[in-house]
C-alpha cells in the first residue's frame, strides 16, 4: 500500500504515505454502537488494540537498528538495519538554506518515509476536520519552535476522500477537531525539516483500518523512526 506522493518542487513537500495493514472494521451488535460502516469481521476493542500494539513494540525492540546522520552532522534517526537510506540533494532558493538534503527511507524495496534536512521552507494551510489517532512528544526535539511532536491522524476535507498522515509537526497542530491542515515543517537553526511516512490517498478504508495498523510491527517501526529524530 506504498507509494510516494512527494513532490521535490518549491511548490510544498506534501506526502502521505502508506503502509498499512488491512483489519476487519467493527460489526455492529444489539449491545453497542457500530464502529465503522461495515459488518462483517471482529470487533475491535481499546483493550485489544493496546494488547495488539504492545506485542508489536516488544517484537519490534527485539530487532536491530542503525544510525542515520544527515551530512551536516545536525539531524539524526534510528531505523530498522535490515531497511536502507537512499539520500539526494533537494531544492534551495536564493538566501535560503544551502545544504539541503533529503533522505528516503525503503523497506522490502518500498519507500516508507521520508525525511529532509535544511528545507528552506513552503506551503500552505486550509481548514480540515481532524482526527488524531496517536501522538508523542519528540525527545530530540524537545525545546525548538512548536515544541515537535509524532502524529498519526486522519484529515477530512469536507466532499473530497479523507488522507491519513503520519509525521512530525507542531504539537498544536495535533488536536482533533475543526482547524487549519498546517504545513508538517519543523523550524531548526539550519532550515526547515521534514518528516514523514508515505501513505497512499486514502490510505485506509475505515478508521477501523487504521487503528487495526497500530497493532502492527511495521507501525511500531515507522513509530520509533519518528521519534529517534534528533537535532544536535
């Protein structure tokens, strides 16, 4: 369910990406509202994804991990040793940064993230209806603009598709509700950082779907590469 939605030009560095495994969404019963829209498969309960998820943590910790430092030395992050980091110089503008570099992550010969270094910044926000499903403060991160934080949620856009995200972006920006999209971009003394993980447009079919993924290793993998981001 991978593909790279991210465009090197000036124009925004927007991704989402995927890597999802598909869950049975909840049925409805006599007892309790339904969960998602459809009706076949077994429920899905907060006991059962928390269970789910701390499997996928333990399984994931067992396995071992390398060091990925960006040319600068300033930017740095952890990711499973049997994936591989491809790296190529991105765009920069007159007075801008001038070491920008972005590093895709790949895993099984699919891109799963994407992180850069020394942006020097763009986009735009609009107004979505947010759903934030998991959220964490970055350690290494801990003290710049915005106090960064690892986000997994969902974005509707009124009659277009819902797109599930997942990066690292201002903690106010994580809060479920009415608000503006914001841009996912960290301001660090040298430049603007990125970081995220490719989703496809949708992504998911239900939130069921996606909250099924946070009880997967993979998750757990993408999860912990977000939050060893760190800026020295």
């Amino acid at each position: 369910m991978h593909s790279a939605v991210f465009g090197k030009t000036a124009a925004g560095v927007a991704l989402a990406i995927a890597l999802g495994a598909t869950a049975a969404a909840c049925a409805p019963s006599p007892a309790a509202a339904p969960t998602s829209d459809r009706t076949a498969g077994p429920a899905l309960t907060l006991t059962s994804s928390r269970t789910e998820a701390a499997k996928a943590e333990q399984e994931r910790k067992a396995k071992p991990v390398k060091t990925f430092t960006f040319p600068d030395g300033h930017i740095s992050f952890q990711y499973p040793a049997g994936w591989s980091v491809a790296t190529a110089d991105c765009p920069t503008v007159p007075g801008g940064p001038t070491g920008c570099v972005e590093a895709t992550v790949r895993s099984k010969g699919k891109s799963v993230a994407f992180l850069v270094s020394g942006f020097y910044g763009d986009g735009g926000s609009g107004p979505v209806d947010r759903t934030v499903f998991d959220s964490a403060a970055v350690p290494g991160l801990a003290g710049f603009e915005g106090s960064p934080a690892f986000g997994f949620f969902k974005d509707s856009y009124g009659d277009v598709n819902d797109h599930y995200f997942m990066d690292i972006r201002r903690a106010d920006e994580l809060v479920s509700g009415s608000t503006g999209s914001g841009s996912g971009q960290v301001t660090l003394p040298n430049g603007v950082g990125i970081f995220r993980v490719y989703i496809d447009s949708p992504g998911f079919a239900s939130d069921a779907e996606a909250k099924a993924w946070m009880g997967t290793v993979e998750y757990a993998q993408l999860k912990a590469l977000l939050l060893s981001v760190s800026y020295k």
